[in-house]
C-alpha cells in the first residue's frame, strides 16, 4: 500500500482533484496546506473532501521558498501518515501541481515488488551537475538564517561576512550532505527510521540553516538508515537552464506518456485534458513498465539548446539583449566584394551568371541600401533606407541573410560605405571576404579632376581602407579573407577570379571561360604618380607604372595571399 503527503498551496482545485483521485484508488492521502493560504480557501479545499474517510489535514506551517519550514510540514505529515495508517508500506511525497501519469494499481504492484526500496535522487555534492547560480559546499557550510526572496539584501551581505571571516559550519558526524529532488519515494521502514532517529533534533538544528533544505535533508539522512537506495525519482521533473521547472501544458500529453513515470510535475492548473486523460484508472492505459524519463530527455536537451542556442544565425528575444550569446552570427555563407565593381563596369551581372547566387550592389552605401535588381524592398520588408539600415547594422545583415536562406547572397563593400559592419563580417566564420585595395582610386581617377578637394578624398578613404585591413588582419577574425592590391590582381585577373570562384563552390571544379569587363585604365598610373607628388601616397594601390603601359611586368609576380583564422 502506497500512501501520499500532498504539499499544496495554489490551485487548490486541482489538489482536491488529485487527492480525491488516489484516495478513491484506496491511498491514504495527508495533505499539508501552506499557512499563507487564507481560512475560507483552505476550508473550501477541506469541504471539498470530508467524504472521504481516508484524506486528513496536517498541521499548517507558513512555507517560504528555500526555508526550514517546508522540511517541517513533510515531516509533520509523514508523521500522521505512519501513525493513522499501519498499513501504508511506502509514503510518496507530492506537490499539489503533480498529476499521475498512470493507473494506481500499477504505482502499488511495483512498489510492492521493492518493499525495501527508497525511491530519492541522492547525489554527492562533488557530482552534482544541475546547481543553478546557487551555493554547492557553501550551503551545507554557512548559515542562511535570511530569506533569499524577502531580504535578499540581509541574505547576501551575512553571506559576505561568513566568507571574509572564513566561518564554516561544523557537520553532525556521520552525516555526509546530499542533493536531490525534493519529491520522493520512501519505505515505511526508512521513513520512521528518520523520523524516530533520537539524533534528529541535532539534524533538524543543522539543517535549519542549510540553505534550501527541502533538497539536502531526506536526501542526506536517508543515506544513513536506507539499505537500497534508489536515487532516481518516480516523479518526472524537469528543468530549464535557469534551475526554472519546465511547465506542462495539453499539448504535452504524448510526451507524458512516453515517459512511462508514475507522477508528473508541474502540470499547469488549466490543462483540461491532462487531467481528464490522466485521472482515471482504466487497465487499458497499464504499461507495466520502468519509469523511464530519459527517453523524452532528448526532447529536452533539444528545448534547453534551442533556448539557449537558438538556430543558427536567428537572434531572438531571449538572447537579442545579449552580444556573443547567438548561435552563429549569420545563418548561411555569403561573399563581399570590395574594389571589384570599382575595377571592372559590368562585375555584378558577370558575378550572378559566374557563381549563380543573389548580387547586391553596396548595401552599406551612405545614400540608400542597393538590393539586387534595384529593389526597394527586400525579402522579410528589409527597407532601402540607409536611416533605418544604420540604426542597427548588424541586425539588418543577419535579418538579410536569414530571410534569404538557400540562396547565397553576395554585395559590395567598400571604405566610402558605412564601416560600422565591418567587425561583423570579419568575425563571422560564414563570410568569404575578397579585397582588391587602392581600387577606390579608380573611381577618383573617372572624374578626371586633379585638386586638391580629390587629394583629400584620397587620403580619407585611404585611411579609412587601412583600418578595415587592420581589422581583416586582426587575430579575432574569423572570416575567409583574400587580399590582393589593385596592381597584383590586374597582373593575373582570370586566375584570381577563379580562386574566388572556388571558395564560393568548392569542389564544383567549373572554370570561369570570361572575365568581366575591366575599366581603361590608361593613365591611372599618372593620376596615381600626381597624387603622390601632391603629398599624398596611395600605396594601397600598388605599384603602378607612370608610363602609358597599364600591366606592369614582372619576373616573379606576387601571389595573393590568403589570411585564415
């Protein structure tokens, strides 16, 4: 015979429900009401089930999250259970949000196949994985006499002072500390052991100030009486990663069943038809078989993950406020140019037949955003506006290559661009970043205008260029970054374009059979030479001849070089 101490203290209507269902499978049942709940709520919950001869009431106490008093009214209860009811071989401790996830006769014929067994997660505090933001050692070796919740301030600074003065609570010997959940399982012959021990006004002192003791002092003592113990719970309680109790809802029913456990906790109050399926006794519904919670375990880890990792390269509200906690910056490969459509007129038609993706023009630009086709509005109502793009940046990248998955998204770059995406793309493992430096020159070079206001200019994008190479360079990126100056790649264009082309489809082996279009140059070399003599060295360029030839020669031509992190 199986008998049950319901701890309750919201949702009463549910408890008496419960209640009401294992007492009328013939379970004795004391249920302990939280002091905190007013008289005429409690004497509704008692009207409720004075029909029933075999449910009593246990002395109330005032309960508090994390305090001694919720170890005092299961000790209370327990008491009146094995004094009421000789007959009760093992007393299950319940809250008044669990429910029973199968018929009782089938909790009593496996209880009473284990007469001896003590059904309580018990684990050292060496191996204890699951302490959320909390005290481990610290909880059994200081004293907490403050409420963590309600003076909170008192709490952590009387922590504080234990610590700078080193004190350390003595253990009652014999007694090696505990963890575990809080709702077990336990023999008749255990549980009167623990309660009749004469030592336990010594643990009951020790334990009033352990910190959250409803977790540490069945789950310590009964190491000290029990002969087999079990440490697992029939109760299937999960939690997030937070330390925070997963709630079920109606659409959790399959996953209850799976689990193959006798009780389940917390279920929420109005999860109609948990509880009409679940509250009942029909032999149909018998599994005959082992609590097994870890086959729905996967089905957590895979919640606590997405939780906590999300997708790939999705930022959500739980994690948006909170930089490096994404799962990935961006959730697909994608290429930027930089100097490309300066050095070549037609570079982004002749890029989407080459490599068969989505070619933007600068979507960083200072005037507008230049989605591919001229488009004003991109896929999930991405605006052209350059206001609302700079307001967030980075969220305008990701969302752009969220809401495109499937189809690689390629754009242009340069330092007349809004720079503030920069360390995004260069730390994002998923970015292939090509870089043709100087190449802003050419477009200084079309005007055809020699001032001083385009030796300004030159300068200031210079500079500008150089940071973001800096950052390019930097240790932290992450990104596949090839850098070439304007005058090594025009050395060799169809073998540089072919790299680029099998970094965005390696293994495709498909050479390019045309390059695009490259400006005419003729001259460049004297405008470069002009600005130098006007005091202004444009030396990410390269080296440019001043006379009318454009290619330079060389013996040994540089190679590109690749910077991997």
């Amino acid at each position: 015979m199986v008998g049950f101490v319901m701890l309750v203290h919201t949702a009463l209507d549910r408890a008496s429900q419960t209640a009401r269902h294992w007492a009328s499978s013939g379970c004795p049942v004391v249920i302990h009401c939280d002091k905190n709940v007013d008289r005429k709520t409690y004497i509704r919950l008692t009207d409720s089930l004075k029909d029933l001869d075999n449910v009593s009431f246990a002395p109330r106490y005032h309960c508090e999250w994390g305090t001694w008093n919720i170890v005092a009214a299961t000790q209370r209860a327990a008491e009146m259970m094995l004094e009421k009811h000789p007959e009760v071989s093992h007393v299950y401790l319940a809250s008044g949000s669990c429910l029973p996830l199968r018929p009782v006769q089938e909790l009593k014929a496996y209880l009473k196949a284990r007469p001896r067994t003590d059904f309580i997660e018990s684990v050292t505090i060496e191996d204890v994985t699951w302490t959320k933001g909390g005290f481990d050692s610290e909880r059994f070796t200081l004293r907490f006499p403050f409420s963590w919740k309600k003076q909170r301030f008192l709490f952590d600074r009387y922590v504080a002072l234990q610590r700078l003065v080193r004190f350390k609570r003595k253990i009652p010997k014999g007694l090696v500390p505990h963890l575990g959940s809080q709702w077990w399982c336990l023999s008749r012959r255990t549980l009167e052991a623990i309660l009749t021990d004469p030592d336990r006004p010594l643990y009951d002192r020790y334990f009033k100030r352990v910190w959250i003791p409803d977790e540490s002092y069945f789950q310590s003592i009964v190491r000290v009486y029990s002969s087999d113990v079990e440490s697992r719970s029939l109760t299937l309680s999960k939690f997030d990663f937070q330390g925070k109790p997963h709630i079920f809802y109606d659409d959790h029913l399959q996953l209850l069943r799976r689990s193959d456990c006798f009780v389940a906790r917390k279920i929420w109050p109005q999860a109609n038809r948990l509880y009409a399926s679940f509250l009942s006794n029909d032999p149909k519904v018998t599994k005959n078989a082992e609590p097994n919670p870890s086959k729905i375990d996967r089905l957590f880890a895979k919640a606590v993950d997405r939780r906590t990792r999300g997708r790939t390269g999705l930022y959500m509200q739980s994690r948006f406020p909170n930089r490096d906690w994404e799962n990935g910056k961006t959730s697909e490969p994608y290429s930027v140019f930089e100097g490309f459509s300066e050095l070549f007129s037609n570079f982004e038609t002749w890029l989407g037949k080459a490599a068969g993706g989505r070619v933007h023009g600068h979507l960083f630009s200072a005037d507008r955003v230049e989605f591919a086709g001229g488009e004003t509005v991109y896929n999930g109502g991405l605006s052209d506006s350059a206001l609302l793009r700079d307001h967030n940046p980075e969220a305008f990248l990701t969302s752009l290559i969220w809401n495109t998955r499937g189809e690689r998204q390629m754009f242009q770059f340069g330092p007349a661009d809004s720079q503030k995406i920069e360390w995004l793309i260069a730390t994002d493992p998923k970015a292939q970043i090509s870089v043709i430096t100087g190449a802003w020159a050419i477009g200084l070079f079309k005007l055809g205008i020699n001032s001083s206001v385009v030796r300004k200019e030159a300068a200031r994008l210079q500079a500008i260029e150089a940071e973001h190479l800096r950052t390019l360079r930097s240790p932290h990126a992450k990104a596949r970054v090839r850098i070439w100056s304007l005058a090594e790649f025009i050395e060799d264009p169809m073998n540089n374009l072919q790299t680029i082309m099998d970094d965005i489809m390696p293994g495709a082996r498909r050479r390019i059979t045309a390059a695009p279009l490259m400006h005419d140059l003729t001259g460049f070399g004297r405008f470069l030479q002009t600005l130098k003599n006007q005091g202004m060295n444009p030396y990410l360029a390269g080296d440019f001849p001043v006379d009318p030839e454009l290619v330079p020669t060389s013996a040994d031509p540089q190679r590109p070089y690749l910077v991997k992190k």
